[in-house]
C-alpha cells in the first residue's frame, strides 16, 4: 500500500481487513500489558502463527530531549558492526541524510542492544509465520524502529516472514529523506499509524517547539502517569487549561500553514510515513498519501479543542473496540442520499468515517483532501505507464544506432563503432544517427527529471524494466558521446571528460545499475557492447599521456606518466582477455589499437634505453 500502487479503494480495504481480524485488538491489548507489567521495555507473545512485539507507552531515556527537537542521523551499523538500517541509506545525489529523533532513537538502541530483547526476536522469527511490532504513544515510534530493522535485516538474510507494525498515537519519527526511503524500500504498506481524530501526540512535531518546549514535559508526565494509573492520573496531576490552548493553538496553526501553503509548503524536519487509520466514533478511513495525512490531520484537530487533544490520546482502547463492533455489525450511519456514482458515495462514506459531519465547516475541504489521495496516489503509476508507452516509441532510435555500430563494426576500414562516429562525415546516415543520439538523451533526462520531482514511484529506479533500459542506453550511446566530446575538442576548454563532460544521467545510472546482482560468466566471445561505458574517456586520457611522456625532460613527472599509462594497459588487458569489450575495441585502426601499438613501441625504447643509462651511470672512472 505504498503511495505509488495505493489508490483510495485499497486504503479501504486496509481499513476493512484491520476491522474484521484481531490484530487491532489483540496488538492494543498487548500495548496496555507492556505499558502495565513492563513500563520501560516491552512484552512479545504469540497468538497462532503470528508473534506480537509490543513496547510500552511509557518510555522514556533519563536525560533525554523531553520536547523531541533533536534530530541525529539514522546509524547504519550499531556499535558492534552489526547492519541496522542499511538499505535506508541508499539516498539520491542531493538528498539529506536519513535523520530520526533523537530520544526516541536512544529508546530503541537501549531495548536493541538487551539480550531479552535478541532472544525474543531470535524465538519469535523461528516460530512465527508474521510478526507484528505495536505500541502507543512514544512506543509507538519504538515499534517503528524496530520494524524498520528487521526488515532491514531480512532484505540481505531473506526468511519466509512478513513483519507488520501497528503504532496508536505515536508521534513522528524522522525527515522526508526517511519517509522516501521506505517508500523506495516498498516498505510503506507494513506500516499502519492509527490515529484518533483530536490526538495531538501525532500532530505535535508538525509545529516549531521552542515556543512550547517548556510545556511538553507535564503534558507527557500527565498522560504517563493516566497510562499506568486511569483513576490516580486524573487527581494527582494538575492539569493547566492555559498551557493546553498554547500547545494546541500552536500545533493548529502550522498545520493550517502547511495546508494553505499547498505544494509549496516546508514540512519542516518531520514527515509522516505509511498508511495512516484516522478513527473517530463514526468509523475509520485509511489513507497513505502524505500530503493528506498531513491535511487530513488539520482538518480533523480543527473541529476539536485543547482538552480533546489531551485526553484523545488515552482512549484507543475504546476507539479500537468501536470499530470492531461497528464492522461485525455492518451498521449505516450515512447521512441522506448517497450519491449514485460508486465513487462519489465512497467519498461520502469515508467522511462519515471520519467523524466529520456534512454541516461543519471543513466537511467540503476534508471530502477534496479524500479525492486528492486517490489522484495523487495513482498518478505515479499513471507517469510510469506513459514512460513505458513512450519508450517503445523510441526503440527504433535505438534499433537505428544498433544497425550503425554493426555496419562500423564490419567496415573495411576496421575503425570500429567509436572512431567511425568519432571521425564521420556528412553523410545523411550519419547525421540520423546523431540526431537520435540526441532523441534518446531528451528522453531519458526527462525520465530523470519525473523520478526527481516526485512524479515516479519511489522505487522507479528498482524496477528491473528501468534499470536494464537504462543500461542498455549508456552501453550504446555514452561511446558516442564521449566521441563528441573529443571530436568537438571540449576536452582542451573543459579538461577530460570522465571528470569534465560525463553527463549526469550516466551518474545516475550507474548507481541504478550497482544494485543489480547479476551472475558473471565467462565469456567465450566479444561483448557486444563495451562493459565499461568510459573505456574511450580512458583511451583518449592514455593517449594524452602518451603525448605527454614525450615531451617532458622531467624524470619524475616522466615516472609518474608511465605509471598511469601502465595501469591503463594492464586495466584494458584485463577487459580484452576477459573479452569484457565489443570488438570494435580491438579493430585494426581503432584509437586503442593504435595507441597500443604507440604505447609499446615507445616502451620497448625505454627499455632498450635504460641498460645503456644504467651501464652509464655504474662505469668506473679511471683516474
């Protein structure tokens, strides 16, 4: 149920499966038995073949950031080397790193890092088919942590376990770069965020906190002390209606801000992730866009008050057992006519579900915001089925500049598919196949430019129709751009093109390519296109040095020269014997050819020179 593949409908079904199976319940229940029996760690059990996790509501680091305000990095490996959140890592060129808070990070390495806590997971994963991690408030956060490590642990160990986490009321965990990066992990759908509908624990990061910072720490000793104590909470602790409307007012605000400011607006360091289950007295609805969580949100906070917000955290348990009944009972709560179109009524019924009723004054905005989920949640499937369409458009340009390299390939001048291109003329098929070597470039910065402004799955750059499309484009055309390049002389302005010219696209594509695992064999004739798209960057570099060498009366620059132009000859060895190069490499009039010819030529030179020098310099002069 990531925001790519989730459309509206699907979010419903999530909601109607929670509805109609004991997870709900059950990972509730086991929330209120960890907050009771195990206030500072957590509880695991097993129902069947599914094994719970659930961590106490509260918990809390002595000396840790009460207001949450420090964000610090997510850490790949813990302290004894071990993987932790690897595969969170594998971040855009630009993107900020993954950032989590950082109490809240400190809570769960406390509980990671107890033996208790390995061996449970160690039994669980053994016996279990699924398991399911769960908490309230600031456990809920802990549940998602850990969530997050296991499926990174079973992504490189790969066992027949599906995890699932089940937060109520948890606050935000960490920055957009996190929320994308379980989206490009297909991660969003094991995640489910219950939410009540005044609850401002999950909304509470959305506002700047230094204002409020002071006022956090009794709000959170308040609902601790209820938690553990309902009855005793609600008389020892003294609750200050002032200090509530701050926090509130402040929280409403920045929300309002964020909504109004639409796709332009700064979220700040925090961002929701997963499927968000808004409940109220009326039902639930599911939604997994992040835009309209954070709209739907507000809205819903905006038809409450300060005291709601407070005390709308301390009821899941009846909001959990309300759904439940209200599914097995079927029961209708719609006001008037549904609308005759399926998906007008189905709008229409979500918003009931929510807990807004049609006369309030957000009721349109929410029903928009309901509307926009499913367009904005389709749209990126809808991008990627329009790139697929326009990519069998564009084969033929393809087909055109494969033709090409075989007729170079096979022509008696034996120059080969580079320098063909390289040296060419004014040939009309020349000229076509320049024109679509620029074709296939505007398409695919195109692609690039949809994938980086939101508009593609987050996962595009994994799925394996891309990545392979991709590098089939750079094995065939980077050669011709390369040969460009040092045909239009960019290399005397600009400097060689590996660190001067390399166009971004083939950056990009390269990082695409390393996830690739493929399975090398040894090849029993030549490639047909050159393994390494620079291999020609690194022909006209050597062939520089080349020149070099022959100019210089400096010994060590002279050194130093050779050295680089022996480490190419024996990198394109390699590839040659490997026969990891097209055959044009190894054509007759080919710049590598020829430079190799030039290169050893000179070498036998030196070698023939340097007995003669060292005789020279070891003569014995006679007095």
């Amino acid at each position: 149920m990531d925001t790519e593949t989730s459309p509206f409908e699907t979010s419903e079904m999530l909601a109607d499966f929670l509805a109609s199976t004991p997870l709900l319940s059950d990972s509730w229940r086991l929330c209120n038995l960890a907050t009771a029996n195990s206030p500072q760690s957590f509880v695991a059990d097993q129902v069947g073949s599914i094994g719970y996790v659930a961590f106490s509501g509260t918990l809390f680091v002595s000396g840790s950031d009460p207001s949450f305000k420090n964000l610090v990095r997510l850490p790949v490996r813990d302290v004894a080397g071990n993987d932790l959140f690897v595969p969170l890592h594998d971040q855009n060129e630009g993107e900020e790193p993954v950032m989590v808070q950082g109490a809240l990070l400190r809570i769960f390495e406390n509980i990671y890092s107890d033996p208790s806590f390995q061996y449970q997971m160690s039994t669980l994963m053994q016996t279990s088919q699924s398991i399911i991690f769960t908490g309230h408030s600031i456990g809920g956060t802990t549940a998602s942590l850990a969530a997050l490590w296991l499926l990174s642990y079973l992504q490189s160990n790969s066992p027949n376990l599906s995890v699932l986490c089940i937060t109520f009321g948890s606050p935000l965990l960490g920055n957009e770069t996190l929320s994308r990066a379980i989206l490009r992990e297909r991660w969003g759908g094991k995640f489910c965020h219950v939410v009540s509908k005044y609850d401002l624990m999950p909304r509470i990061l959305f506002a700047p906190l230094d204002p409020i910072a002071p006022l956090i720490k009794p709000l959170l000793q308040f609902w601790h002390l209820y938690m553990t104590s309902p009855h005793l909470g609600l008389l020892a602790v003294q609750r200050n209606d002032e200090y509530e409307a701050k926090i509130f007012q402040s929280v409403l605000v920045h929300l309002r801000r964020l909504v109004e400011a639409g796709e332009d607006a700064v979220t700040g360091v925090f961002r929701p992730f997963g499927n968000y289950f808004f409940c109220s007295e009326d039902g639930a609805i599911c939604v997994d866009n992040v835009e309209s969580v954070i709209k739907m949100m507000y809205l819903l906070l905006a038809t409450g008050s300060p005291s709601y917000s407070i005390e709308d955290h301390l009821k899941y348990g009846d909001y959990v057992e309300r759904i439940s009944s209200q599914f097995l009972e079927r029961k209708s709560f719609v006001e008037g006519e549904l609308p005759e179109s399926s998906y007008e009524a189905g709008v229409v019924l979500a918003l009931q579900s929510s807990g807004i009723a049609s006369q309030e004054p957000v009721a349109g905005r929410a029903k928009d915001c309901l509307k926009a989920a499913r367009r904005m949640g389709r749209t990126p499937n809808l991008n990627c089925a329009n790139l697929a369409i326009k990519l069998s458009r564009i084969n033929p340009y393809r087909a055109e500049i494969e033709w090409y390299k075989a007729l170079c390939d096979r022509s008696d001048d034996q120059m080969g598919y580079y320098d063909s291109f390289k040296r060419r003329g004014a040939s009309k098929r020349d000229f076509k196949v320049n024109l679509n070597r620029h074709k296939l470039a505007q398409f695919w910065d195109n692609v690039i430019d949809l994938m980086e402004s939101n508009q593609l799955p987050h996962d595009f750059h994994r799925h394996g129709k891309w990545v392979y499309s991709s590098q089939s484009y750079k094995l065939l055309v980077e050669p011709l751009d390369i040969a460009e390049y040092y045909r239009t002389g960019m290399d005397h302005s600009k400097g060689h093109y590996i660190n001067h010219g390399r166009e971004r696209r083939y950056q990009i594509f390269d990082r695409w390519w390393k996830n690739v695992r493929i399975e090398e064999n040894k090849r029993s004739k030549f490639a047909s296109l050159t393994q390494d798209t620079c291999f020609w960057a690194k022909v006209e570099e050597a062939r520089g040095l080349l020149d070099d060498v022959g100019n210089t009366r400096d010994p060590s620059h002279s050194a130093l020269l050779w050295e680089k132009m022996d480490g190419f000859a024996s990198y394109a060895k390699t590839l040659v014997e490997a026969k990891e190069v097209s055959i044009d490499v190894v054509a007759k009039n080919s710049s590598y050819s020829l430079w190799l010819k030039d290169y050893n030529e000179l070498k036998s030179q030196r070698e023939q020179f340097r007995p003669q020098f060292s005789g020279f310099m070891n003569r014995e002069i006679v007095p």
